[in-house]
C-alpha cells in the first residue's frame, strides 16, 4: 500500500515543485483511474496489462487538458483562484462520478491480478499489493530518473526554476508544464489502477485518498520525488501497524494527526528545504 | 454610502417574511441568513486575510456539537452551550494557526483540511457524542429559554440580528488599522511584514474571531433543525459551502458573502425538491463548475463586476464634482 501511496502522491508534488498549485482534485484523479480500470475489465475483460496503460494514457490527456483549460488561467493569479480552480474540478468529478457510477462500492475480482498469500519470515502479505506495490515502486523510480536524468527533466526543472530564463534558452514554459500535469496525471491513474485491484471503487475514495497524498507530500517535503517515495512507504507502514494495533477506524486519525504533528514539528517535511 | 447600502439591506431583511410569507419562503430565508452568516465569517480570514481555510466546518461543528452537547449532557437550554463552543473553536483555531501561519497558504488550507477530517472521524467514533448518530435537540420545548419554535419566523429574526452584528464587526474592522492591516497581507504579506505589520498576530485575531462566528453560526443551525450529525457538522462540504458563497458573491467584500448566499441557497432548494435525492449530487456538480468558472473568469467574484462597473460608470462623474 505505501509503495502504490508513494506514487500517487509523487505526482501531487511534481506539480507542487513545478509551479506552486496544490492539486486538491488529484484524490478524485486517482478514483477516475480506478474506474477506468474497473469498466475496462467489465467492458473489455482486460487485466491489469490493459488497463494499467489505458489509465496513464487517458489520464495523461485529461492531465494536459486541465493544464490548457484551465491551471494556466489561475497559475498567476492569487492563490484563492489555484485554490478554488482544483478544488472546483474536484467537486465536479466527484460529483459527476456519483451521477454516473451512482454511489455503490464496486470492486474487482480478487483473482485477476493474481491472488493468495506469500508468508515472508511469518507475516502474510496478499500478493495482489505485493505485485501492485512492486509495479508503484518502479513507475516512481522511472518517473524520478525521468526527471533527473533526461532532457526533458532538465527543461522541466528549467521552467520551474525560473520560467523567463527558460523561455530565453528556448524552452516552452507552456509545454512543459503540461507536460507536468499529463505526467502527475498518469502516475496518478496508473496508482488508480493498481489500487483498484485491491480495494473497493467508489466515487468518494478520492477524498480520503488526497488526504493522504497530500499527508506524505507535507512528510517527504514538497516537490520531493525520492521524499514522497519515503514518505509513503512510512505511511503505509504507519497506517498497517495502527490498524493492527488500535484498530482500523483509527488509522486514518493516526495519519492526519501525523501530518498535524509534521506541521508544528518540521513543516518543510522530513527531506524539503526550509523556506 | 456603505452605511446607506447596509441600512437598505437590513430593512428589505427585516421586511421579507411580511412581502413572501408561508412555511417555505420563512425557512428559505432562514437558511439565506444562516448560511450568509458563516460564509461571511469565512470571509474575514479567507476573503480579508487572504488565508484560504478549507476546514471551517471543524468550527461550524463544534458549536453545533458543544450546544446539543450541554442539552443531552446536563440537560441545560442548547443556548448555553454557544459560549464553550465559542471557547473551544477559538483553542482549535489557535492550534491550527500558530504552525500555519508561518508558512505559505497551501499549508493553510491543506492543514485546515486535515484538522476537519481528523475531527469529523474522531466525532464520529466517540459515543459521548452520538458517534454516527449524532445528537438531537430538545423535542418539546421545556421553557422559552430552549429556543425551540415551530415557525421560522423567530429564527429568522434571530439570524437577521447576528448577521447584522457580523457585518458590523466586519465594516467596523474594514475602517480601521486592523483593515489596512489585513488589506496589505491579503495583498504582499512579505512587502506588509517588511512595513513593520504583525502579520502572524492580525491572521491569528482574524482567524479567531472568524472561528467564533462560525461555531454560533453552528449553533444557530441547530437551534432551527433540532440535529447535527458528524457528516452535516464536520463533512468537507459544509466548509466548501462556506467558501463557494463568499467566492461567488466576493471574497474580501463587505455583501459578498450575502449576495453568494442569496443566489446559491434558493438554487440549492430548488435541486434538491427538483430532482429528490439525486439532486445533491447535481448541486455539487454545479458548484464545482460555478467555481471552477469563477476562478478562470471572475476571481473578484460578483461584486467584482459590480466594482468594475461602478468605477467605470461613476467615476467620470465624481471627478467632475470635484472638479467643479
């Protein structure tokens, strides 16, 4: 589970670290993800292999598009329009989801992916999120060496750095920071598809989903690829110990008064600069 | 002509239930009322202050909580529970502020997020409090001092009242230091710290004061519906209610927030008798685009237009005056 939150949130802070816009509809972009995967298999009878890719590409569009229609318009603007921007988005996927899907859980079949229980020096671990946390694990790496060390890295750290002097070295801020989105996008509905193997679809998954994204970026540091990494991996740890300990329900109020906690303690997280 | 404006609006306040009477239009103004009343109180930190809280639900809440609370408790009058909420929102508020409030304003709104998350499920786990049920009020009215009436109509006064107070402190605070002050963090909070502005002390007054107007906002909300339950005290969307009126009508504006409540409560009402159960889900779609449009088009919200226009069309005018 840690692995799959590692990835979803390190796009949150790809975008955070790029421009300074916290994505409060990226929870809904997860849940988006999910549903993809879930008619894709009702619909088509693909596995994860289908509906993994589909997740990455569509997201990545619907990524680039929000970018276009919408970020680029708020991204100057005072920070009560970013806020209300992704926030807007979010009511309105959540809601729409409701509209379409209607409010019942759905899940997928638990043997699709592949299913049992592997006993590692006695602790079972289900193997559907072992295989998922392993897949989450990869796509982070990548997505971190795509960014340190590609061309296309280097540009897009250029336009966050300083968008005018990029622009003169001829970069395209624009294009780039679509490219930010379609990329946060896909990692999120790739992490979507993952954890659609394993746990229950509904339209409002997203909101405690964000939560948690938004729990690890504050822990790993904002803009932090490798923190987020970290980070999320704690809190999946965190989040298994205490349910196995105090109880399930718990878990989350475990989490959200850790992030309570990091803010008073350490707000630039465990690995961000402070500002 | 802002004291104008406000006497005006008070008195077509104070006459509606006599121009649109009946069970229906008093309880609709009720809510107009009641929900002007928290997104104004939203208004002085997120609109004036510039600090965009996503969590103040957690406040609307704890008053709500705290005034059914004492009556299920003790059995003392739902009333005399406002004053501990009150006391317990402004503690929360400081909890919240003091790491906050050193930091840039995504971690405002995303702490404030999680505060309200983390009370809603709390809540919703603690027996004392009804857990998922939440609590009710007194069902028959005991002595006049439950507050508990069968017409809108005194409730209504009520609300009329304290939002008239709300605004009030608002304008009054708008006149003074305590207005610049606030008007310049809103602006550049870097360029206002370095003017010699107590930045952190006047965002954690404004957000204090905001927090006690939004638990006697709760508070007055269930003195009229008698129940609150963790999901209609705590839920996200009572916060994102707050911010989408104030937002509509004009964040950081004196009516804003009354104008958005005007516009936004009737259509609410109407989608939900419209379309029944499946209309709250229709009604947040709707909200969502209204914000997502307002933050591409109109971030100054409505009153935004009105000024635009109000400067173009008056302005000519006024300089002539002088001229002359």
């Amino acid at each position: 589970m840690g692995a799959v939150y590692a990835l979803f949130s390190s796009g949150l802070t790809l975008i955070w670290g790029m421009m300074n816009v916290i994505n409060f509809a990226h929870g809904d972009l997860v849940m988006i993800g999910m549903y993809i995967a879930f008619w894709t298999y009702v619909l088509l009878g693909g596995g994860p292999a289908v509906f993994g890719p589909l997740a990455a590409i569509l997201l990545f569009m619907f990524g680039v598009l929000v970018y276009f229609a919408l970020i680029r318009h708020v991204i100057d603007g005072p920070i009560i329009s970013q806020i209300l921007a992704t926030f807007g988005l979010a009511l309105l996927l959540r809601y729409a989801a409701f509209w379409a899907f209607s409010a019942d859980f759905v899940t997928l079949p638990d043997t699709l992916l592949i299913s049992g229980n592997i006993d590692i020096g006695g602790i079972l671990i289900e193997l559907p999120r072992l295989v998922a946390g392993v897949v989450a694990l990869a796509v982070t790496v990548g997505m971190h060496l795509l960014l340190t060390r590609t061309t296309i890295g280097s540009q897009l750290l250029a336009v966050s750095e300083d968008r005018n002097a990029a622009m003169l070295m001829g970069i395209r801020p624009d294009r780039m920071q679509a490219l930010a989105w379609g990329l946060a996008a896909a990692a999120t509905g790739i992490a979507g598809a993952l954890i659609a193997t394993f746990y229950y679809i509904s339209p409002t998954v997203g909101e405690s989903l964000a939560i948690i994204a938004f729990v690890t970026v504050a822990l790993g540091g904002f803009g932090s690829v490798p923190g987020a990494m970290i980070a999320g991996l704690l809190i999946g740890l965190i989040e298994s110990v205490s349910a196995y300990a105090i109880g399930p329900v718990y878990k989350d109020v475990i989490v959200y008064s850790l992030f309570v906690a990091v803010l008073w303690v350490r707000p630039q997280g465990l690995f961000g600069r402070p500002e | 002509m802002r004291a104008w404006a406000g006497l005006v609006v008070a008195a077509a306040f104070l006459a509606f239930p006599w121009i649109l009477s009946g069970p229906f239009y008093e309880r609709m103004g009720a809510l107009v009322l009641l929900y002007a009343l928290s997104a104004s109180a939203w208004n002085l930190v997120g609109g004036y202050a510039g600090q965009i809280s996503v969590g103040h639900a957690v406040f609307f809440g704890t008053g709500a909580y705290t005034a059914l609370f004492v009556f299920n408790q003790w059995g003392l009058p739902p009333v005399t529970g406002i004053p501990l909420g009150i006391l317990i929102s402004i503690l929360i508020a400081v909890v919240i502020g003091i790491p906050t409030f050193r930091l840039r304003g995504h971690y405002f709104a995303m702490a404030t997020i999680a505060v309200a998350e983390l009370i809603r499920i709390l809540v919703a786990n603690w027996p004392l409090v009804g857990a998922a049920l939440g609590l009710g009020g007194p069902m028959v009215p005991r002595t006049w001092l439950d507050l508990s009436f069968r017409s809108p109509i005194p409730y209504y006064y009520m609300f009329v009242g304290v939002l008239a107070l709300l605004l009030w402190i608002t304008w009054q605070i708008e006149r003074s230091r305590m207005g610049y002050y606030l008007r310049s963090i809103q602006g550049e909070e870097r360029a206002a710290r370095s003017l010699g502005v107590p930045v952190h002390r006047y965002k954690l007054y404004t957000y204090m004061l905001s927090a006690s107007f939004t638990a006697l906002a709760g508070a007055l909300y269930v003195l009229m519906v008698g129940f609150i339950d963790p999901d209609s005290g705590f839920g996200i969307l009572v916060s994102v209610e707050m911010i989408i009126m104030a937002a509509l009508g004009g964040a950081g504006t004196l009516f804003g927030p009354l104008l958005g409540a005007i516009i936004l409560v009737p259509l609410k009402e109407t989608t939900n008798t419209l379309f029944g159960g499946a209309g709250t889900g229709i009604t947040y779609v709707v909200y969502g685009g209204i914000i997502m449009l307002l933050a591409r088009y109109r971030p100054r919200g409505l009153m935004g237009i009105w000024h635009d226009f109000a400067e173009r069309r008056l302005q000519p005018r006024e300089r002539d005056y002088r001229a002359a």
